[in-house]
C-alpha cells in the first residue's frame, strides 16, 4: 500500500470522526445514532480516569515508601547512641584523655 493511500484513508476515517463529533456534541446526543458515539466516548473517558488514579495513586505510594524508608531508618539509632560510634581519628575509640585512668610514675 502506498503512503499516499495510507494517509488518503487516516484523512478520511479523520473526516468522518469529526463530523460523527461535531453531529452528535450539539442537540443531537440523543439520537440513536450518536448512542454508540457516546457509550464509546464514556469508555475512553472511563480508562483516562482510571489511568489517571492509576498514576495518582503510584505517586503516593512512592512518596509513602519513600517516607516511611526514611522514618524506619531513622529509628536505627538515637542521636545519643550515634555520639557513641562517631570516630574522629585512630583512637577515637579510647575515652577522652581527661578520662583516661593515670599512670602512676
């Protein structure tokens, strides 16, 4: 099939779909005809609304998990105890030096 076909029918089905728009968007909605136009018109409407909470809902829960890591994470330690582990050089574990117990000479 050539392209010029291809895009003489996408034009067409295109046509038609907007006049089935324009026809049934006015005074005519009621019509048996414009029934299906608009049954097919709540589907769509139905799965973009469903999409959208979809979506909507998986921002939460990322934002909820993304919370509560960092909540459950901070309960690993108190600021005490981390003042504890907290090394600042080679002894960092010995007690301080006016702690330390003194030699006697």
């Amino acid at each position: 099939m050539d392209s010029a076909k291809l895009i003489d029918e996408v034009t067409k089905d295109w046509e038609w779909l907007s006049f089935l728009a324009r026809y049934c968007a006015g005074k005519n909605i009621g019509r048996a005809f414009c029934e299906d136009i608009r049954w097919w018109a709540l589907g769509v409407a139905a799965l973009l609304a469903v999409a959208a909470v979809w979506w909507l809902l998986s921002r939460f829960a990322r934002a909820y998990e993304n919370w509560n890591h960092r909540r459950l994470s901070a309960r690993v330690a108190d600021a005490g105890t981390m003042k504890e582990h907290v090394w600042s050089g080679h002894d960092a574990h010995a007690p301080r030096p006016a702690e330390r117990p003194r030699r006697k000479k």
